[in-house]
C-alpha cells in the first residue's frame, strides 16, 4: 500500500506503473499454467521429456519422451529452451557457462505449519534472516502456513532441527520437501544457435538474494516472443532475432553481476556473526549493536536494486537508433527516468488518471507517441512501416507531463515499448528508420 500510494502521488517518471509484488511459486505457476491452457495457440504437455534436436535451414525437429516411454517427434519453426539452469538444449548446443560456479552449497526445506505465523512475536514478514554459523533464512510463502527455510547444513535430516532451532519456540509442523541448490553466478556464452533459442535460467544463473533471476527469464521471454511473433508473421527482417542475444544477454550480465552486489551485502554482515551474539553480556550487546548497523546498510543492496530493475536499455543494438554519447550511466540502486534510444518508456500518470503504457495498450505492433501538441508531419513514417507490412499507431497526447517527462515530441516505441528514436522533428530517412527497427 504504501508503494501503490508513492507510486500515485509520482510526476517525474521515476516510478513504475505497478509496485513490486511478492508471489510465491506455488501460486503463480498454477496462475501462469490456467493462463497458458486457455490459448488457442499454446498446447501444453505434461510428462514429457526433451531426448533430442536437430535443425535444418528451415525447422527444428525434437524428439521427445512420454511418462510412459513412448517416443514422439514434434517439429517446429524455431525451438526456445526454457529448461533451467541444467539446460539440456545448452549442453546440446555446446554452450558453455562462464562466471562463478558452485560459491555455496544450502539446503531447502518445505514446512507446513498451522500457527506459527501468527505467533512470531517479532512482527509480520515475507524474510527472515537468522544471525547464526548456517547462514539461515525463513521465507514465509503466501498461505502463511508454508515455510521455506534454507540453512548450510551437512544432510537433509538436519533441516527438520534447524526450523525448530530458527523458530525457537515448540511448535507443531510437517517437513515436506528438503533439496539441495548451489549459488552460482553464471552467463551463458551464447543465447543461442541457429534457429534454436535460449532463455531464463538457461542462460543466466543467479543468487536469489534481490530476486533477479525470474524478473530476468521474463525479460527474456518479452524480447524473444515479440520477435519470433513478427519472424513468423513475416514483416520481421533477418536483424530482428540476431538482436535478441546482442539485447538480452548485457542485461543477463548486468544482473549477474547485480545478483553478486547483492550477496556481497549479504555476506558482509554475516561475517559478523560470533555465538556470543545471543549472550547477555555487554560483549554481546556490543556486537548485536554492530551487526544490526552493518546489515541495515548492506541487506538494502539486496531489495532496493530499483536500478538493476528498471534502468535497463540495449545498447549497442541494431535495432535501435543510436544517439551520440555513452547514454546513461547503469546503476544497480537508482533509477533516473530516460527515454534514451534503448531504454524502457518510463511510467508516466496522464491527466484523465490513466498510464501511459495503457493508453499505448499491449499489442504486437509499434507506436508513435506525438507529445505537446507538436504539428510534425510524420505520415511518411506510416507509411514506411506499413511498406514493410508492420503496424504502427501513432498517438496525439497533448498533456503536458509527458512531453515535459520524456523530453521530445516524438517518440518510437516497439511492441515491447522500449524507445527506438527520439526527435522534435519528423525523421529525415522514415524509410531507414522503419526497416532498421523491424529487422531489416
């Protein structure tokens, strides 16, 4: 609520539209799964299990296992391995991962516990960080009857007396699950290879600490599945799918790199812990003062990386038209609104109360913000983009906290509505402009 309300109150284009949200797995991969069954172009399976691909020129072909063992072939235009950290379509491709392999090996536990959140007596939250030699955590899921505790510990039987140490009091509860996961910060070489493509943690393995990874798959998916949509529809150039690997994977580095700020703050309070943290003594008190203060400025690396979040844009992209200069610093813990070629359209509240990227609305095609009231002519560029058979709408918004916020009466959008071009006037070379950002 109070994000929703800071969000309301923003005029200068440094908020998002939605605040951040807290979903646990559970809860959305059965959202997501309802979602995808109810479209008339997805057909999901279940039970299945990629064997092995080949491509040619013009399809991919994969052969895939049934629960039951029953082989089938499926063949496809294009193929995009989804398929997680130990990504079979990678290790196929001969993709190597380069980073920082195995820094930690933790267990997980799954805990179902009827009371316990309404007995914390130290206020209601999502995360709770333990001072001790595990290096624990509790994550309260979305029932607030699931628990998920992660700890260092040596066999998955500890873990059922590592929650009863964490929570500290007696407490009836059922252990459902223990696993192991290691934390890697890892970069694929390669996001793909042909007409087979890569994305999520298949190509980017990071700490949760800041909650990058999925955020990341998601980008992944947007850029990829806009570009495919428009290869398929047949108005894509060739430039438009070379682009997702130059796009995607500066910003799979980024927050890679984002991912390791992160679990550095972690680190340096952690370091502190001492087992005479818990005793009552002024020695004790001493270092309890100490830890809070040094994981008060640290743990803020892991959840207010609004940078690493929003500030994105592609540089360096084909698809974009380049400005002079080196465009805006990247910082992992700001966010400055721009609508420097490559960057997201920032949030922008218009005056009948509605969202600039509602009004633009969420289609497949491109869009040209016309702002201030500006008198440019720009039909050409219609009419270059409907030469190369893509959509462009073109959007007369006279308010005045777009113009002011985004600096320039015209603005080129893609579908995914990450600036393309910027200008006060229409575009010497429309044709130029229009066959660069489709692909061509």
């Amino acid at each position: 609520a109070e994000a929703r309300a800071q969000i309301e109150k923003s005029e200068d284009g440094n908020q998002p539209l939605e605040p951040y949200q807290l979903i646990s797995q559970y809860t959305l991969e059965p959202l997501l799964k309802s979602i995808a069954e109810t479209l008339p172009s997805v057909t999901v399976r279940y039970g299945c299990e990629l064997v092995s691909f080949e491509q040619d020129e013009s399809s991919v072909t994969a052969q895939v296992k049934a629960s039951n063992g029953a082989l089938s072939t499926l063949r496809a235009a294009y193929m995009v391995g989804c398929d997680g950290g130990g990504s079979l379509v990678r290790r196929q491709l001969g993709i190597d991962l380069s980073g920082e392999a195995n820094i930690q090996q933790l267990r997980q536990a799954l805990y179902y516990c009827e009371d316990l959140y309404e007995r914390i007596p130290i206020g209601k939250g999502r995360h709770y960080h333990v001072a001790d030699a595990e290096g624990s955590f509790l994550i309260v899921q979305d029932s607030t009857r699931h628990f998920t505790l992660h700890s260092v510990v040596e066999t998955d039987s500890e873990m059922a007396g590592m929650f009863e140490r964490v929570v500290a009091m007696p407490i009836k509860y059922e252990m459902l699950y223990v696993g192991q996961w290691r934390m890697n910060l890892l970069l694929a070489d390669r996001y793909g290879e042909g007409r087979v493509f890569l994305a999520g943690d298949a190509v980017h393995l990071v700490i949760p600490t800041g909650g990058l990874g999925m955020n990341t798959g998601v980008g992944d998916a947007i850029d990829l599945s806009w570009k495919l949509a428009a290869t398929l529809a047949g108005w894509g150039g060739p430039n438009l799918l070379a682009a997702y690997e130059i796009e995607r994977r500066q910003v799979g580095a980024r927050n890679v790199a984002a991912s390791g700020f992160a679990t550095q703050g972690r680190r340096r309070w952690r370091a502190l812990y001492r087992p005479e943290i818990r005793q009552p003594t002024a020695a004790g008190a001493a270092l309890r003062q100490e830890f809070a203060r040094v994981a008060d400025v640290e743990q803020h690396k892991a959840t207010e990386m609004i940078g690493a979040e929003l500030g994105y844009r592609y540089a360096g992209s084909p698809l974009i038209a380049a400005e002079p200069g080196e465009g805006p610093k990247h910082d992992f813990m700001t966010y400055v609104a721009t609508t420097w070629p490559g960057a997201r359209l920032p949030h922008v509240w218009l005056d009948d109360g509605s969202a600039m990227q509602d009004r633009i609305g969420y289609g497949h095609g491109y869009t040209l913000l016309r702002l201030g009231g500006t008198k440019a002519d720009t039909s050409a560029l219609r009419r270059a983009f409907a030469a190369v058979g893509a959509t462009l709408q073109v959007l007369d918004i006279a308010d005045e906290r777009p113009r002011d916020v985004y600096g320039y009466d015209l603005l080129l959008l893609r579908p995914d509505m990450h600036v393309v071009w910027r200008g006060n006037d229409a575009p010497a070379e429309p044709a130029q402009l229009a066959a660069m950002a489709t692909g061509h």
